[in-house]
C-alpha cells in the first residue's frame, strides 16, 4: 500500500515537472517577444525606413542596412538555392543508394548545424583575403553557402513525397529523366520546394556571424557589391553594444523588424507545409 | 519523319546528361564547400600552429602587444559555458518532449509545438541582446548576489560564486546558450519518442506502471540513442554559438574559478577579435581557434548524424 503511493506520488511529481519545463520553455520565448515588442515598438517610426544610420549620438534610420541585407540575403538564395535544389535533384533522382549520395547526405546534414562564423571564416579566406577587402558580394556568398544545405533537404524530401506513379507514367511516354523532374515532379513538388527557400531565407536573414568579416557593415548608402555593405544583424550588433541611446533604439527596432520578418516567414513555410500534408492526406 | 526523331532522340540525350551533369555538380559541390572549409582553415591556421606548436592549446597567455596567443582560455570558457548550458537545457527539454507526447491534450499538441520550433528560429543575436539587455541585470540584481551569500560558507560552491556580481560573465552566457539550444533538443526528443510503437506503451499501462514508468521504463530505454544523438545536436549548437554569447560573456581571455567571472568562447573571441587583428600571427591565431572549433564541433554533429540515422534505420525497419 505505501509502495503504491510512493509511485504515485512520483508519477504526480514528475509529471508536475514536465509540466513546469513546458511552462518555463513558453515563458522564455513570451519573454524575448514581450521585450522584443516593448522596446522595439518605442523605437519604431516612419525615419527609420527613409534615413541612413546615423554617427553615434545622431538620428537616423535603418535605410542602408535594410537595403543592404535585403540585397545580401536574395543574392544568397539566388546563388546557393539553384546549388541546394539541383543537388537535391540528384539524390532524389540519380544517385538515391549510392556510397556518393550517402556521403553527401551526411556532409550536408552536418553543413546543417556547423557553426556559421566558421563559414565566415572560410569566405573571408578565399574571397575577402583575395579581393583585399570586405564586401557585399563576400556576405552573399557566405550565405549562399549556408542556404544550400536548408535547399538540398527540403527538395530531396519533397521530390521522395511525389508518387512514383507519376514518374512512372511520365517515363512509360518516353520521357527521359530530366523531362520527368523538370515537367513533372518539379510541378508536384513546388510549394513543398518554395517552403524550403523559405526557410532558407528566415535562416539566412538573421544571420550575424558569417557576416561580420565578409560584408562588414557600411555607414552609408552603397550598392557597390564590391564594396562594405551595411546589414540589418552586423548593425544591430553594433549598435546594441554601444553606449549611445539612439544607436541602442535604432538596435532594437531593428531587432524587432529582422525578428517579425523571420517568424512571419517560418508560420508561412509551416502554413504551406500543413496544407500540403493535408491535402495529400485528402486525396489518399 | 524519321530523321527528326532521330534527331529529336539525340537532343534529348544531350539535355539529359547536361542535366544530370549539373545536378551531380551540385551535389559534388556540397563535398567541396566542406572540404574548402577544411583546407583553408588549415592553412590559415598553418603560421600560428607551427608557430606555437602543441603550446597553442596549452597555454592561457592572450597578449597581442607581445604576439603571444594561447588558445586554453577560449578552450575552457567554450566547455564550461556549453556544460552549463547542456546541465539546464537537457532535463527542461526532456521535460517538455514528455509533456508534448504524453500529456498535452491534442488541441494545444500542435500550437506548443509550434511554439517550441518558433523559438528555434528566431535568431542568436535577438537572444544575445535579450540576454545583454533583460536577463543580465535581473541576474545582477536578483540571482547572483543570492547565490554570492549562500555559496560562501560551502566549500566547492564558494569557489564556483565568488567575486562581485557583474551580471555578464560565463554564467549568463551558459543561461542563454540554455534557452537557445533548448528547442532543438526538445523538437528532437518529441520525434524521438513518437516513434516508440503504442504497442509497447500500452503493455507497460497494461501491467499497471503509471505515466512516469512507462516514461522512464518504456519510452526511454526505446529511445536511448535517439535522446543521445538530440542532446549531441543540441551540444554542437551550444560549441559554436557565436552572438547569443558574443554579448553575455564579458570577452575576458581569463580562466577564472567562479562562474560569476567574464571569460571568453572560441567562437566570440573570433566575432570579437578578427577583424581588429593587425599582424599575420594574430589572425593566424584566430582562425586556428576557428579550426579548433571546426574540429570540435564536426565530430559531435557527426556522432550525432550517426546516432539519429541508426535510431531511423532501426525504426524503419521495426515497421
């Protein structure tokens, strides 16, 4: 009889716990959002989006490094997410079971959650140390090579979703495979394929670290891909660890924007996902 | 008509080893972005390595007026600072992946769910201000002056809290790493545990055990590589998280006893460091703090990769 307490009473306290863990994981991200909002609402107003950043202790907005990221991060995706889908392709396609297809599998599993100031590192060793010094192009590319693994995955889990017969039917006309993928299964997979850029980009777009040594940050206007180029992450960083008062608002507003862009993003890629699951389900 | 398909046939040949060139391209490609990022890490690092030697990861001394860099001090703050956050994040994770598949009702399974990936994806650098801005002072003002006072009188602990309360320091930096990689663990432990069979659950209900034992006996036995191979993942975010902890630590390349102290990571000596480097040792030095990392952290996300695939295999072939 006291045994059974005993159990019982560790049944209530542990799953009292697991409760509270849930509680605490929930509190910390109202918490983030909660301080996200309260400064970054305070901070928002229509100078930030038709002003430069300003010289410690000015006024300003966030223009440039707006500008800036937006270029840095749709060149990203237009250059690694060709890469990431085209490879996808090939492990869905042609190489499936091979000992290459595995080894890629595995090495972009690992390029998935590989640190991101190492893929700084890397850039600036073969593209800033060569061209001399920092720029768009080499933040770009930084990101390209961080969007490619997000791309490669998604495509190949989207293109393994489409029936085989449709393939098979497409083959039984004479197509060849190329004519399959890019008439057929590329048709099929498209919103599934869509939502891997789409979490490509919200990965990408917050991203600070790979940027730090390759675009650097840029207090003026600049659309020279050659050159420093101001972006929203590598500001925000500045800025926040600044003694300045307007520099840390314009940090927060600028946290604020990067943060509902990411999250809008992500429930959007979810969105698509939810609803492909469901009407795959449907006409099951 | 039989020459146009002829050479209708033939050009579609060429389109398709075009094609297939360019996916198998870009698939080898993925080979070599790793292996590019091997290489040159290396070679970056290549001056100060034989430069040091073995002494490079021995050493504490960080003097860039002297050209003397030792790696040890990033080495210990990344270890302790990835400790602590794994000590917090693991349980709390493993607290809520229980939550999410046993107990949650199902309307809320999904929205908490979401919830929890959502947090993954909002950026480090968020974390980091939030954590510079919100959870220092609170742990200044609130947390550390509590833990100074009653750590005093107990041997090992007094070490451990000791000095005045900064706010920011190795502490904090393993607080926030905590949040930051908590999700990841989490997602990863719920996937794991939906795929222990109901069959197996409901034996364990069968013979009487209550939710707890059939967790603990059941669940997690089934689970075991999977929640190593979660954890391990979870681990090689927190190694090399740069600005969540970038903002938090204090960047003092200093090995200090208590974890009230600013120390410094790999990864923020880097985010903080390079681009003032001057001098080719001192950058050299940095970037084989970056090799360091590299290595460090590919080997925990591979042994992670191979557990998790182990764990699929197994399932995928249990079904």
């Amino acid at each position: 009889m006291k045994r059974r307490s005993l159990r019982r009473w560790n049944n209530v306290l542990f799953l009292g716990l697991s409760v509270l863990a849930t509680a605490v994981g929930l509190a910390c991200l109202a918490a983030i959002l909660w301080t996200l909002l309260s400064h970054g609402v305070a901070a928002l107003s229509w100078r930030l989006f038709t002003q430069m950043t300003p010289p410690p202790g000015g006024q300003g907005g966030l223009l440039n490094a707006l500008y800036g990221s937006a270029v840095m991060t749709l060149l990203g995706i237009l250059i690694g997410s060709p890469i990431g889908v085209l490879a996808g392709t090939y492990l869905a396609e042609y190489g499936r079971d091979s000992r290459l297809s595995t080894a890629i599998r595995f090495i972009n599993d690992v390029l998935l959650s590989a640190p991101s100031i190492i893929v700084g590192l890397f850039v600036y060793a073969i593209l800033v140390v060569r061209m001399g010094h920092f720029s768009a192009l080499a933040g770009a590319l930084a990101l390209a090579v961080l969007a490619i693994p997000v791309t490669l995955r998604t495509t190949e889990d989207m293109l393994n979703l489409v029936p085989a017969g449709m393939k098979d039917s497409s083959a039984a006309l004479g197509a060849y495979p190329w004519r399959t993928t890019v008439s057929v299964l590329y048709p099929a997979a498209r919103s599934g394929i869509v939502t891997g850029l789409l979490l490509a980009v919200a990965r990408i777009s917050g991203e600070t670290a790979p940027l730090l040594f390759t675009a650097l940050n840029n207090q003026f206007w600049s659309t020279d891909l050659s050159a420093p180029m101001a972006n929203l992450p590598v500001v925000i960083f500045q800025f926040a660890l600044s003694p300045y008062k307007d520099w840390q608002s314009l940090a927060w507003a600028g946290a604020l924007i990067v943060t509902v862009a990411i999250l809008v993003l992500s429930i959007a890629a979810r969105s698509i996902l939810a609803l492909l699951q469901r009407s795959r389900g449907a006409a099951r | 008509m039989a020459i146009i398909d002829a050479r209708h046939a033939a050009r579609q040949l060429v389109y398709e080893r075009v094609f297939r060139g360019a996916t198998l391209a870009a698939a080898v490609l993925v080979l070599l972005i790793l292996g590019g990022v091997a290489l040159s890490l290396v070679k970056g690092a290549w001056p100060a390595v034989s430069h040091f030697g073995p002494k490079f990861v021995t050493t504490e001394a960080w003097n860039p007026v002297t050209d003397e860099y030792g790696a040890l001090g990033p080495i210990y703050g990344t270890l302790v600072t990835s400790t602590i956050a794994m000590l917090i994040a693991v349980p709390t994770a493993f607290g809520i992946a229980l939550f999410l598949t046993q107990l949650c009702p199902a309307v809320l399974k999904r929205p908490i769910g979401v919830a929890v990936e959502l947090l993954a994806a909002v950026p480090s650098i968020i974390f980091g201000i939030w954590g510079l801005f919100v959870l220092a002072p609170i742990l200044q003002r609130h947390v550390q002056p509590w833990l100074i006072a009653h750590a005093a009188p107990i041997p090992v602990l007094h070490a451990l809290f000791k000095g005045p309360p900064y706010g920011i320091g190795v502490l904090t930096a393993g607080l926030v790493l905590a949040i930051m990689v908590l999700p990841f663990i989490a997602a990863t432990m719920r996937d794991v545990f939906e795929t222990v069979p109901a069959m197996l659950k409901e034996s364990g209900y069968g013979l009487g055990a209550t939710t707890w034992e059939v967790m603990w006996h059941v669940v997690v036995p089934h689970s075991r590589v999977g929640i190593v191979g979660g954890v391990m993942l979870g681990l090689g975010r927190a190694l090399g998280e740069t600005m969540a902890v970038t903002f938090v630590i204090g960047n003092a390349h200093r090995i200090s006893a208590s974890l009230l102290a600013p120390g410094t990571t790999i990864s923020s000596a880097i985010a903080n460091e390079f681009t003032e480097a001057v001098g080719d040792l001192y950058t050299s030095s940095l970037i084989a703090l970056g090799l360091l990392l590299f290595l460090i952290t590919f080997t925990v996300i591979a042994l992670a990769q191979l557990m998790l695939r182990r764990l699929s295999r197994s399932a995928g072939a249990a079904t």
